[in-house]
C-alpha cells in the first residue's frame, strides 16, 4: 500500500511537472471565414447613476496572406446606453471596419485610418493594444511575466505605452479551457496616463481571445464633450 502511495504520488509529481514545463508561444492562427461573437460591456463611474455601454461586435476573418497576416471585420450591432432608469438603443447602420494583423497579432493597419474623424473612442482605441500586442517574443511557460513596449502609432489611434503581462494558469470559461494571463496597462507619454490592470483568457486550443476584464484609470471614452468619462471597468467576453 505504502509503495503504491509512493508510487501515485510519483506519478502525481511528474505529470504536475511536465504541465508546468510545457510552454505556449501564445499566437493565434486564423482560418478564412472563421467567425466569432463578443459581448461588451463599458461601465463608467458617474454620479448619481453608473453609466454603461453595451454592443456586439460580430468578428470574422475576411483574408489570411501567405506571410501569416490577416483581415479581420468587425460589425458592431445591438449598442445601446444605459443611465439609471434611461436606455436609448443605437442605429446598427455603423460600417464595418477591417483590421490588418500580422502573424504574431499586432495590428498594423486599419481601415478607420483614413478618417481621423471617426476617432469615437480613445479610451477602447488605446485598449486594443493590451490584446493586440500581447503575444511574448519567445514561448512563456506557466508563471512567466513578459512586457510589450507600445510605439506611438497615429493612423492606428494608439498612444505610447507599456504592458507587462504574467501568464498565471487555467481556467474555464464556458466550453473553453483557457490559459489566463494578467496584465497591467499604462501610457507613458502622457501627464495623466490612461491605466488598466485585470485579465485576458484565451482558448488553450489555439490562442483566440475568449474574455478580457479590465479595471481602468484616465480614460477619454469619446471625443464628444458631454459624453460621461471617469474609471471605469470593461468587460469583453466570446459567445459559445
């Protein structure tokens, strides 16, 4: 009995082991055509009534290029605004917009970038880069952090930052296994800097995002004067 203890506490150790060993370089591979939903949900700290966003955005992979870069299309639909007992739906008459990521899924380009106008959201548009920007150089293994140095980027809408992200373990999210990553956000050219901190899961299968919650400090969330701005938090989550 006692060597049969041993024995399956051995084999306990080796396979904790062995998941601790494996390493997971993090960067998704999309294929033509696949298609995926998301729910968001922006709840911003103002006084009386807390104010909050909701849309779905409607994701699908329009071209992947023989170097490894892709198109993607988002459609945003159902959006509406709630404050206190207020809730005033949107036109689903947005266009799309297509964004270009190269292999690794760094965003380098945008069809938003030729009209600065549309420049709706800085606050989401300065997000973007905590997932965007938040495969490792090199595969990271459980407990690993890695940061992500963020280039000024104009046409993209993205400011100057840092992200330092630290890849803490599994966890489930409705059919998904994930690998959970924790990251802390900030800009860094800025006197009062947007800060974010929380969490993005991805699916463990093939590195596609599957929920990000996020904590936020400083944002601007529109470039209308009188729409609410404060801390707020941000939730992103993929439908089955």
């Amino acid at each position: 009995m006692i060597r049969n203890l041993i024995l399956a506490s051995v084999l306990s150790f080796s396979a904790s082991a062995r998941i601790q060993d494996a390493t997971y370089d993090l960067v998704w591979h999309p294929q033509k055509n696949s298609t995926a939903n998301f729910k968001l949900r922006l709840d911003i700290d103002t006084t009386p009534d807390r104010f909050s966003f909701l849309a779905t955005f409607k994701s699908k992979v329009v071209r992947v290029k023989p170097n490894g870069d892709y198109d993607i299309e988002t459609i945003t639909k159902d959006a509406h605004f709630k404050h206190g007992t207020h809730d005033e739906s949107m036109s689903d008459q947005s266009k799309p917009t297509v964004d270009t990521y190269n292999m690794r899924g760094e965003k380098i380009a945008s069809s938003e970038d030729v009209d600065p106008t549309e420049d709706a959201n800085p606050g989401l548009n300065s997000l973007d880069s905590i997932t965007n920007d938040l495969t490792p150089k090199s595969p990271v293994h459980l407990g690993e952090t890695w940061t992500a140095v963020l280039q000024p980027n104009a046409k993209l809408k993205r400011q100057a930052g840092k992200v330092n992200y630290t890849l803490i373990g599994r966890e489930k999210q409705g059919s998904f296994q994930c690998l959970k990553i924790t990251f802390k956000y900030t800009e860094t050219e800025k006197d009062v800097p947007l800060t974010s901190e929380g969490y993005v899961l991805v699916n463990q299968s093939d590195f596609s995002l599957v929920k990000l919650e996020a904590s936020v400090k400083g944002a601007k969330f529109s470039s209308d004067p009188d729409f609410p701005n404060g801390d707020a938090t941000l939730s992103v989550v993929r439908e089955p």
